[in-house]
C-alpha cells in the first residue's frame, strides 16, 4: 500500500483499517520497519504497531508478534553501512513495546519473555553497524533503541536476580566493546537509563553493582600507548556513561532505594577516571 494509504490510518486517530485483514496490515507494517524512508519508518509503520500493542488489538497475537520482531533482529546482523540495520533496530523497538505490554497485564509466559531477553541481549552485543542519525535516511541508533528495548526488559517480572544481573552484564559489554568511532549521540545516556531500572529492582545486590562499575572506570582511565590507535576509543563510553549514570542518579526520577551508596562508588569512579581535572590546584 502507499504511503497515504497509512497518512489516513494515522488522521483516523490510528483505529484498526476494516478493509484488511490484521495479519496483512501487521506483515506490512514489519516491512516498513526496515524502509530507508524516514517517514514510512518513523513516523508510520513504528507508531502504528506501538500504538496497537498499547492499545490491547495484538493482546491473543503479542508471542507471535514478539517472535516476528526477535526474528527482525537476526536481518543481516554482521553488516556495517547497509539498509538493514534499521530492520533490526525498530525491531527491537517493538518488541519492546511488546514487553511493556505484558509488563502490564500478563499475556506472554515467562520463558517466552525470557527467549525475546536473550535475542536482544545477542542482538545488541553482536550489531557491528553503530551508525546513530543517517543523511537522507533518519535514525538507524541501534544502540540507544537496544538501549531502550533493555530497559523496559529489567521492569519485566519474569526477570530475578541472575536475569538482571545478565542484563549488566550485556550493558557493560557493549559499553567495553571495540568502536571504530565514540558514541556521540545519546547512547551513554540511554544505556545509563536502562541500568536505573536495573538498579531499582533493588534485586541485584551491592557486590555485583561495585565491581561492575569498576570494571567500566578501569576502562575508562585505561590510556595504553599505541600509536596506531587512538587512546579515547578504548574507555570513551565508558567514562560517558560513569557520567550519564552519576546525573540520572543524582537528579533522575524515582531514584533506587540505595541511591546514597550507588552515588559514593559512581563518584570514586570518576574521581579515579577524572584525577587530572579533580585535583587540588597547586
């Protein structure tokens, strides 16, 4: 169908089309997730499905329509540069509406949650194409809609102690991960968020939270001397991230119980990674 087709659907307020069959409309819509077409992707097809899921119309369908977004992430995962990582990265999207939507009112057994959990964890420390804002095409950001898609997973209550702890894991990984190029458009700070919802599970105890916080402020003064690669690309998002983390949890919403005590290991990190602006002046 062509774009006004789906411009009339969204001046109808987005109600369900009557002329065609919901598995039509819905295998359309999951194609348009991957258009290099801005307005069919952003501002339609994703829209569309993120309101139909809130709205309860997939609420008998949402394992089937879960698992046709878990698959959406298997697109041509490995390539850099090409037309599919937006296939995969609005699929993550959506699939964490999904979640949310059970998060709600329980529609998806639990073992289900948790397979979309371990697709998105996969996903998100094997995607190689970290491209945010494309000229001509919009917003690939797999990472900050990874990001997103985490977060809304770690409010899941099928998620325990292990699980959640996992999902640290995934974050600091990625953070850690080899980047021929820093993030710069908001990932730091989308990871940062997703790990505030970690946190305020308060599941996961203090001798985990420490020392993972640690291993990301070893990363981040790490300052090795190679000539041929550049120093900042080995704790760059870390030391964004131990900054993101420190503002959402100094100044953020809804803040952990043990906020006080996660505020005092953030801030020895940085002082540790930031000795040199942190210093008393001579």
């Amino acid at each position: 169908m062509s774009g006004a087709y789906w411009r009339q659907v969204h001046a109808d307020g987005l109600a369900v089309p009557t002329d065609r069959p919901l598995d039509d409309l819905t295998a359309e819509l999951t194609a348009m997730l991957g258009a290099t077409d801005p307005e069919l992707r952003d501002a339609m097809a994703y829209p569309t499905l993120a309101t139909w899921v809130d709205r309860g119309v997939y609420d008998d369908l949402l394992p089937g329509l879960g698992d046709g977004m878990a698959a959406g992430l298997r697109t041509g995962i490995g390539e850099d540069g090409t037309d599919s990582v937006f296939r995969r990265s609005f699929s993550a999207l959506v699939l964490g509406e999904c979640i949310a939507r059970d998060n709600e009112r329980p529609l998806v057994p639990g073992g289900k949650v948790l397979e979309w959990g371990d697709h998105l964890a996969t996903w998100l420390l094997r995607e190689r194409d970290l491209r945010a804002f494309v000229p001509g095409k919009g917003w690939a950001h797999a990472i900050a809609h990874g990001a997103d898609a985490l977060g809304t997973l770690a409010q899941s209550p099928h998620l325990g102690k292990a699980e959640l702890t996992v999902l640290l894991d995934v974050i600091g990984d990625r953070l850690l991960a080899t980047v021929p190029a820093l993030f710069t458009h908001g990932e730091p700070d989308r990871l940062a968020a997703a790990t505030l919802h970690v946190l305020r599970r308060g599941t996961v105890p203090a001798s985990v939270v420490e020392p993972w916080i640690n291993r990301l402020a070893a990363a981040a003064s790490a300052r090795p001397l190679d000539p041929d690669r550049d120093p900042f690309l080995i704790g760059g998002n870390a030391q964004a991230f131990l900054r993101a983390l420190h503002l959402q949890l100094a100044l953020g919403p809804r803040p952990p119980s043990d906020r006080a005590d996660l505020l005092l290991v953030v801030v020895d990190a940085l002082r540790l990674t930031n000795a040199q602006y942190l210093a008393a002046p001579r």
